[in-house]
C-alpha cells in the first residue's frame, strides 16, 4: 500500500485503529498526537502513515485526530479529566511527583492543544488540566510521608 492516496478519513480511521486505540487514555493519544507536529512549523509528520498513504494524508489525519481528541478533552467533566490525568500518569514508567512538578513549572500541556483551537477552548482546557494537576498532586503529597505541600 506505498503511497497509497486515501481519503484524510480513512488515514485516520487507520491510525486511530493502529495506533491511537492502544493508548490508554484521550490525554495519551492527545499528547502522542501533540508529538508529531513540529513546533517550528505546525506540520504534523508520521513516517509510517507517510508511506503507507501520503505524506499530505498524513498531515491531515493527524491533524484532524489531534483536534477530535483535543474537542473531546475538552467537554469531558473535571472529574474525568482528573481521571484521565491519573490514568497518563501511571502509564508512563517514570516518577509520578517529578511529571507533575515538570509539568507545573515547564507548563508541558499548552504545547498539547491544536494551532487552529480557539481562544475559550484552549483556556478552559488549560484551567482544567492546571486543577487535575493540582488534585493529583495533593492526593500524592498526602500519600507520601514526610513530604511538606508547597506553598
């Protein structure tokens, strides 16, 4: 199938079977998408989309997924979105309490929203995720002895 021309939809029926599926949770594939746009450019690339269809499809896919994913983060409730955040959290193989300070301080989620995101989606995604992290953080610093919450 190299090269393949194939309608943007069926690309990313593709990569949401292939791929996306397999992730655990939207903020997963939400941040797997966020990963293939370059942040110089806003181009999405994909090597494997790109030669089993077209390095033009696979643009559009990923871009259409990455906003699908994003739209739906944004209408869940804070309490799936705290779930949601959990749930990435113990699928990465690395200190929870360092993502989450990383994260914090880098403020890593705004590089998650799409280019084309409009002003409110965007700025309620972001106060959804900056509380979810707050949430986590407290029920993890409350989990851990000794350690002092920060001011």
């Amino acid at each position: 199938m190299r090269g393949a021309q194939a309608s943007p939809d069926a690309v990313a029926r593709d990569l949401e079977r292939r791929t996306l599926a397999a992730l655990p949770c939207a903020l997963s594939r939400l941040v797997y998408l966020a990963s293939t746009r370059d942040y110089n450019t806003g181009q999405y690339r994909h090597d494997g989309l790109a030669q089993a269809f077209t390095a033009e499809g696979a643009q559009e896919a990923l871009a259409r997924c990455h906003d699908a994913v994003f739209r739906s983060l944004t209408l869940e409730s804070l309490a799936d979105v705290v779930q949601d955040f959990r749930t990435y959290l113990r699928s990465i193989q690395e200190d929870q309490g360092k993502i989450l300070e990383t994260w914090e301080r880098l403020e890593a989620y705004r590089v998650l929203v799409p280019a084309m995101c409009g002003t409110i989606e965007r700025e309620l995604f972001i106060s959804n995720v900056k509380i979810a992290l707050e949430v986590v953080r407290s029920a993890l610093v409350e989990r851990t002895p000794g350690e002092r919450p920060r001011p």
